[in-house]
C-alpha cells in the first residue's frame, strides 16, 4: 500500500510538473513572438526614424538653398531618397504662364508640355492629398505616355495665380520593382509636399517683395519730387535724393534736423506747424509754402502730406512730396505784371481808336455834307470837270469813313463780351433789305425764313455780319444784269442754325476764295471796299463759335453759308 501510495504521488507530481513544463513553453512562445512584434515594431520605427531623419535632412537643406539651383538638385533627390520613386519633378506655372521646374525628368521630356499634361488630367481634382495617376490616364497624353504611374500633389492659388506640382514617376521598365506608397508613407509625403510648396511660396512672395522694393526704391530715390519722412517730434528720418538736391543738403545733414527749423521762418513755419497738427488727425493736405535753400536763396514749393502709420494703425509721424515750383511762380509773376501791362495798353488802345475815330469822323461827315450840299446847289455851275473831282472827294470821304466804322466794329468785337438776346431774325434781315434798295432798286431779295424767328445770340455782331455779307450781295452785281436777285434763306438742326446769303453777280476765281477773309484783301479790282469786312466778319462768326464757307464762280455768283450754335 505505502508503494502504491509513494507511486500515485509520483505521478501526481510529475503531471504537475508537466503542465508547468506546458505553461513556460506557452508563455516562451508568446514571448518569442512578442519579441519577434517588437522587433518588427522596431524595425518599423527605426524605418520611420529613418524616414523622418532624412526628410528633416532634406527640408533644411531646401530651406536653406541659396538659389533656385539647390532647390533644383535637393527637391527631386529627396523624392527619390525617401520614397523609392525612380524620377521625380517640381513644376511651378504663375498667372503669366511663366514657368520654373526642377531637374529629375527622364527622356528628354518638354517640362512645359508634362505640365501642361498634369494640368488636363488634374482640372477636375479638387481633393487636397497625393494622387496616383494609373497607365489608362497617362496614356493618353503623349507626353506621359512612357510613365507606368505617377504620384503627384497638386497645389493651386487663384488669388495668386499660380499651379504648383510636387511629382515622382515610375516608369514602365520599373513598374515591376516598385511599390507602391502605403496610406502612412502617403501622408508622409503629403506633409513633405506641403513643407516644399511652403519654402517655395515664401521664397517666391520674398523675391517680389524684394523686387517690388527695389523698384519702389529705385523710383523714390530717382523720381522728380523731393520725399521727406519725419517723425512725430518733425525729426527728419529719411530724404530721398531729389530732396537733397533741391534743398542743397547732404542727407548726413538732414537725418536728426526738425525740419521747419532747418527750412522756414516765421509765417512759413506757423503754417508748417498747422499742417502738422493735421497729419496727427490723419487728415492729408496740400499748400503752397515759400522756404530757404541751403545758401539762403528763396524757394517756392509745392507740398503734398500725410500721416504715416504703423502696423497697428497709429499715427507715427507724416510722409512729405515736394514739388519745386520757384521757376513758375517767377513766371506767374512775369505774366501777372505782362497782364496788367496788357491792359493798360489795350485800354490806352481803344481810347485811342475812340479819340482818332470820333476826330476823323466829325470832319469826314462836314466834308461829306458840304460836297451834298455844293451838289444840290443848282445855282451854281460848277462844270463837268469840276462835278468829277467833287464825285471823287465824296467817294473818297465816304470809303475813309467806312474804313472808320469796319476798325470801330473790330475793335467792338475784340473788346466786348458776348451778349445774348432775342433777336428777331425776319425782323432784322428785311430792315437791312428795305436799306440797301435805296442804293439799287432794280433788286429783288428772295427771303426765306422757315418758320424761324426768334433766335437767341450776340444781336450787335449778327447784325454786322448781316449787313455787310448782304451789302456785298447788292454791290458787286453785274452792272448788265436785267434781273439782279440776292437770297437769304435760314434752316436748323440739333445744335445749330444755318444762314445762307447767296446772288447772282460777278463772283470770283475759286482760288481766291482762301484769301477771302484775310485783312485788307480785295478779291476783284471793281472792289470799292476796305478789305476789312470780310475779315470782321469772319471774326465776328468764329466770336459766336461758329463758322463761314464761301463758293463763288466768275459770272455765276457767290454764295456764303453761316453756321452758328445755338444757344440754350
């Protein structure tokens, strides 16, 4: 029994120590394989670190390129390092359709062409992430078509116009080695993609703000107009140097200097201070001030200000443009004090016109009336002979005393304003007919108004120009004429009225009608005038803003035709 017993705890034992024996080989086992996750696990991160270290290597590398020729040989090495693509590609396309790539393109591809390529397949795609671009979508592009897939981020700015592409393409003869990009090593490159496109937009911003800069420098330091900026204590901090010229200052000497103690006194400089007290109120100005040039000749300019500001809004003092205008005003005074000599001379004038008219005509007209009045005393023989010569002294004395009465009305229309009225044309035109056939009444006036009658202008100078063109019509008819006959019709448009004096008498060469209207000019040798009237009326139209044409032809007649705006 005792050995029965001894061998049944034995056995006992041994199956404890079996099933002991059975947990460590299942706890080694899940501890191998543990150990075996764990360093997959680390494997995996040490990848990861990998990864992570050479991007980090890449990203500070391209951050710190000094030119687009570093980023064009760090950007496609860092795509091909890190993720195992066999080329890879920046392309960067701005609103001018200007573009800049990077090196990493095979097959001698047009960079412009792949970019282009890119852009029609991508039009559509909006979603902001990495993209693998399959054979069925690149072969049909010629320029793609050699590419078993590509992986492309797209970044695109419509506000700054430009298409961004951070590309890596696999290309048929490798599609078989490579693979693909898990969803974690996509995010990877994405976050990779979004550093680059970050680098490189700031990188571009910073060159045109450098650009835009130097161009904003280059303008203020060579443009005609002197800049000043001061603080709000009138301190100088900056002159351009237009400034510096104008003012015969070197800029050292400006910088530091309150500025209306260095150029103004007095009244100038009260004004200054006034217009400062603006600048704090954020109110722009402009004024004219007189000031002092470095060797104490005096200067006139012209000054623009406006507050300047800081980042936050505030009011730090003011920004000055400064327009030399010394030279002009001298001639502003020289014009003044030639005005005023004008004058005068013009008021001296037409008293003198006045005077020597009104002193020629008193004995003009006493000489005209006696030669009447020895004429109709028939009492008198006076012979043949004797009645020529006094015909010829009052044809004379009536021509000089017409010529009197033509510089009086051109020195009228020289002179007086404008001054419109209503003026009943009807009314004045027969007047002057019914005049004129007490000088001949063998003509017949054709008068044709069209329901015109009143129209509002300068009374005293369409009277004149009526006068003397309808005077001219009945003088120069043709002395074998049975039916001599002068027309005067009037019409309107829109804008203007239209006045038309025509008659059959002897006209003249078309070649001469030019020279019509210049003064003291005589178209015929039958002519008994002063050469003036043609040429006052001519004055007298242009006065009214508007405009006289002639047509005459020998033996057929002449016909002018008067255009005057009308006056609202």
């Amino acid at each position: 029994m005792a050995q029965e017993s001894a061998y049944i705890n034995y056995e006992l034992e041994y199956k404890a120590l079996l099933k002991k024996h059975q947990n460590v080989l299942v706890r080694s086992q899940k501890f191998t394989k543990i150990q075996q996750s764990l360093i997959t696990a680390n494997n995996t991160i040490d990848k990861k670190l990998e990864l992570y270290k050479r991007i980090n290597y890449y990203t500070k590398k391209i951050g710190e390129a000094k030119d687009s020729a570093e980023l064009k040989s760090y950007i496609p090495e860092a795509l091909i390092d890190c993720f195992g693509l066999e080329g890879a590609m920046v392309s960067f396309q701005n609103k001018n359709r200007n573009a800049t790539y990077s090196e990493g393109l095979f097959y001698n591809k047009d960079e412009k062409v792949v970019h282009q390529s890119l852009t029609d397949i991508l039009r559509e795609y909006k979603e902001r992430k990495p993209v693998y671009l399959d054979k069925s979508q690149l072969v049909k592009h010629p320029s793609l078509g050699d590419f078993d897939s590509i992986l492309v981020r797209k970044f695109e700015s419509k506000t700054e116009g430009y298409q961004f592409y951070i590309l890596g393409f696999i290309s048929k003869k490798h599609a078989s080695n490579y693979t693909r990009l898990n969803e974690e090593e996509q995010l990877v490159f994405d976050n990779f993609s979004e550093q680059v496109h970050t680098t490189l937009r700031h990188r571009l911003i910073r060159q045109n703000l450098i650009a835009e800069k130097e161009k904003y420098r280059s303008i203020i330091a060579n443009m005609n107009l002197g800049l000043l900026e001061v603080n709000m204590d009138g301190k100088i901090l900056m002159a351009n140097h237009t400034f510096c010229k104008m003012v015969g200052y070197e800029e050292q000497e400006l910088l530091g200097k309150v500025a209306s103690d260095l150029f103004l006194k007095g009244a100038e400089k009260q004004k200054i201070l006034s217009q400062n007290k603006s600048q704090v109120k954020k109110q722009a100005s402009v004024y004219e001030v007189g000031l002092k040039h470095k060797d104490g000749s005096d200067l006139t300019w012209m000054i623009s200000g406006a507050p300047n500001y800081d980042l936050d809004g505030n009011v730090i003092g003011s920004i000055w443009i400064h327009l030399d205008i010394t030279a002009q005003k001298l001639v502003e005074q020289n014009l003044f004090k030639t005005n005023l000599d004008l004058k005068k001379i013009n008021s001296e004038l037409d008293t003198f016109i006045y005077r020597v008219s009104h002193d020629l005509r008193t004995p003009l007209l006493s000489i005209i009336s006696i030669v009447e009045l020895i004429k109709l005393n028939t009492e008198i023989d006076i012979g043949a002979e004797n009645k020529e010569f006094i015909d010829l002294i009052e044809q004379s004395a009536k021509r000089l005393d017409d010529s009197i009465k033509e510089i009086l009305s051109y020195s009228k229309n020289s002179r007086l304003g404008l001054q419109f009225m209503d003026v009943n044309i009807p009314d004045l035109v027969r007047t002057i007919c019914k005049d004129l056939q007490y000088i001949n009444r063998t003509i017949t006036f054709d008068l044709n108004f069209n329901g015109i009658e009143i129209i509002k202008t300068d009374k005293m100078r369409i009277e004149t120009v009526l006068k003397n063109l309808l005077s001219n019509a009945v003088k120069y008819q043709k002395l074998d004429e049975n039916k001599p006959r002068v027309s005067f019709t009037i019409t309107e448009n829109q804008n203007d009225f239209i006045m038309t004096i025509s008659d059959n008498g002897i006209g003249m060469v078309e070649d001469n009608t030019n020279k019509m209207f210049d003064m003291f000019y005589r178209g015929t040798s039958k002519s008994q005038g002063t050469g003036l009237g043609l040429f006052i009326v001519k004055e007298m139209i242009e006065k009214l803003n508007g405009n006289i044409d002639v047509e005459s032809e020998i033996d057929v007649g002449t016909t002018f035709t008067i255009t005057i705006p009308k006056h609202k």
